[in-house]
C-alpha cells in the first residue's frame, strides 16, 4: 500500500512539474505567428498574445532603450535574424549583469508571454531567461 502511494505521488509531482514548465509555442511555432501577424494582425492577437512562448534561442545583442533604464535583448531561433525580443525593465538586475556579460552567440532558455510582433520579432514580457 505504501510502495502504491509513493509511486503515484511521485507520478503526480513529475506530471505537475511538466505541466509548470509547459508553454503554450515553441520555436516551431515562430514562422507561423510571424506569419499571421503579417496577414491578419486581429487573428494573431487572437491566436498567440498573452499566451507564453519557451525557446532556446541565440544571444543576438543588447541595447539600451533611449528614454531610460530599460534593456532590450535579441534571441535569434531561426538562423540570423532576431526571432525574440526582450524588454528588461531593471537595467540594475543580476540579470541584466549576465546579458551584459553575454556574447553574441551564447545560448540561453527564454520564456514569457507573447506580446506583440515587433518589426518581425514576437515582443515578449514577463521575460524569463537563463543561460543554457
């Protein structure tokens, strides 16, 4: 009867671990959102914005947004253009020590919820990124 109960807490903790590192897309799923944002900007607003995104993605660049103490960083997916764009508002985090320290082509994890298309990039907030 125990060894049944621990099987199936351990069965239930792996189940809600996968469900907690889940994502809505993946970097499968990149070309078609930039595609439909381009075709019909009401559908892609539908279909993908403020659903969460995760992808592996390459360390593209990091720039200083003019009118404050934001960062902008740049993931590339899919060859070399910029497939990922991250606002970091606190330009004053250890996080924004590690991008800083990044360089271009370094990997990381990133994750968040899918915001707009920008410029061919999906605009994402809530940024989660970490070195791979």
């Amino acid at each position: 009867m125990l060894k049944t109960i621990s099987t199936t807490l351990a069965v239930t903790l792996a189940f809600l671990a996968t469900q907690l590192n889940a994502a809505d897309y993946g970097a499968a799923d990149i070309d078609t959102m930039r595609q439909t944002s381009q075709e019909n900007r009401l559908r892609y607003e539908r279909d993908f914005q403020g659903r969460s995104i995760r992808v592996i993605g390459t360390f593209k660049g990091l720039n200083e947004h003019v009118f404050g103490d934001e960062l902008w960083v740049d993931f590339g997916v899919s060859g070399s253009r910029s497939d990922v764009h991250c606002v970091l508002i606190n330009r004053r985090s250890p996080l924004a020590d590690l991008l800083i320290d990044a360089n271009l082509g370094d990997q990381f994890s990133v994750s968040g919820i899918i915001s707009i298309d920008f410029f061919g990039a999906l605009e994402v907030s809530d940024c989660n990124i970490q070195p791979v």
